[in-house]
C-alpha cells in the first residue's frame, strides 16, 4: 500500500482529509469544507463505529437536512471501514484505495462538488475505522454556468446497496477455523474473487448482485445464506453463517440478533 509519509498529530478526519489532498482527491481539492456536511459526515462515522456497521443507514434524512440548506441540491455520500487493528494513517490511505475500486464510488470521491464533509472514526469495539465522505452540488445562484441548462431534479445521490455480510462472531470464527484464508479486495470479506462459466466476476459489495460462499474449514464446513434485507435507502444485505461438520451435520448457526438489525437501519 502506498505510504503517503503522514506526519504529525492529526485527529483521524484530519488525516483522511490530508491523505486526499496528497493524492489530489478533487472533492477534497476542489470543493468548499462546510460545517453542516462535516456534521453529518462525523455523526453518520461514529454511527457505524457505534454499531460497527458500513453503510449508509438513514442517507436520506442527512440528505434532507442538506437539502433544508441548499433546495435543489444533488447529494452523495461514501462510506467506507477499515482493516481491523489498522492505525490511523494507513485507515486513511485504505479508504481511498477502497473507492477506487468502486467505480460509482470513486466517481463520487475524484468529482469536484461544491461542497464536502469528511470524517472518520474509531470503533473501540473492533478497532476499526469507519469513513464517511459527503457531498452538496448547488445550483442556481451558488453555481453559475455558462451553458443555459434545466434545473436537474434533485437527487440522493446512494451508489451501492448496503452490504452488511455475517455477524462479527461469525467472521472471527472463520478467522480461526477457515483452512485458506482470503479476503476480497473490495469489500474485505474472507473469500477470493469468482468467475462464473459466463466469465462474470463477483468481487464483493459493489457488484450486481451477493454471492453466498461456502468456506472450507480444518473439520467440515460452512455455508453463508441470507438472513435478512431490510430497507434503509436500498436493501441491507445481513448474512448468516451455518457451520457442519465433517459428516455434513450442522452444528451451530451465526445469526444476527432483531435488535442489531433494527439498530443498523
């Protein structure tokens, strides 16, 4: 990973927002900082944190409130969580590196809005960062153009459905018990990229559609399935995760609680 030499004593938004600007991020470059956007941005960063939980549960009511401010505004957001244990500089690189492999994602970060806010925070829970970029694109007065255009309909501008995957518990069991570990790139999950006899590949949250995968474990396996996909500005998907032994009998079952789920949305 590239190591971009951060240095000094930043808190961790300050060092997600300077690891942009060493890049030349444009939404870091170019758009105006704005106490409302950089509200919002931290409180959503400390929800995830709270629940240790990426998403973007609750994107339109931060939209609302944006567009409260700025009527007609378009609105994005980006949000993004860290290895486990990771420090705060390398958190920071990470989560760029992140978008990048997203191309709605990256289009969002590398585009010059007219405002932003940014933030990131530790989860103690978990020892992880969680990120959160969001963006206004004012029209009107704010920005004036010199091509005469219609006024674009407003918009949330929420890029990918929100993958949840399987419970904490059940990820630090596969940490012990899986016999080859691997990890997405994407979105970090333990299983490595598959191609389809079509030649389609899965890489994670930002394709079309989720995978189940089964795991191959030191005695037996386990088998993920979807649990759950309540809505919250687009499905979340919550992930499951049955465990077998050798003789294909099912010994334990990860499951998330209806109080983790309802508190995610």
């Amino acid at each position: 990973m590239t190591d971009y030499n951060l240095i000094g004593k930043m808190t961790p938004t300050e060092l997600l927002i300077e690891a942009g600007r060493r890049v030349g991020i444009l939404s870091i470059t170019q758009a105006k900082p704005d106490p409302l956007l950089m509200t919002l941005a931290l409180e959503h960063a400390q929800y995830m944190a709270d629940v240790r939980v990426q998403g973007h549960q609750d994107f339109n009511k931060r939209a609302d409130k944006v567009m409260a401010q700025w009527p007609g505004a378009e609105v994005e957001e980006i949000a993004n969580e860290s290895w486990p244990n990771a420090t705060a500089e390398s958190a920071a690189v990470e989560a760029y590196d992140s978008w990048r492999q997203s191309p709605g994602h990256w289009k969002s970060c590398n585009s010059a809005h007219t405002f932003m806010g940014y933030a990131m925070v530790l989860s103690p829970k978990n020892r992880t960062y969680y990120s959160c970029g969001l963006f206004a694109n004012c029209v009107g007065d704010i920005v004036p153009t010199s091509d005469p255009a219609p006024t674009p309909e407003p918009r949330h501008g929420l890029l990918c459905d929100q993958f949840v995957g399987v419970p904490i518990e059940a990820e630090e069991f596969l940490a012990a018990n899986q016999l080859i570990p691997a990890s997405c790139l994407c979105c970090k999950r333990p299983y490595p990229p598959v191609t389809e006899p079509s030649g389609k590949v899965y890489e994670g949250m930002y394709m079309e559609e989720y995978p189940l995968f089964r795991h191959k474990l030191k005695e037996g396996y386990a088998e993920e399935y979807l649990q759950a996909a309540p809505w919250s500005s687009g499905p979340m998907h919550f992930l499951g995760l049955k465990v077998y032994d050798s003789h294909g009998t099912e010994i334990r079952d990860f499951q998330w609680t209806e109080q983790e789920i309802q508190e995610s949305l």
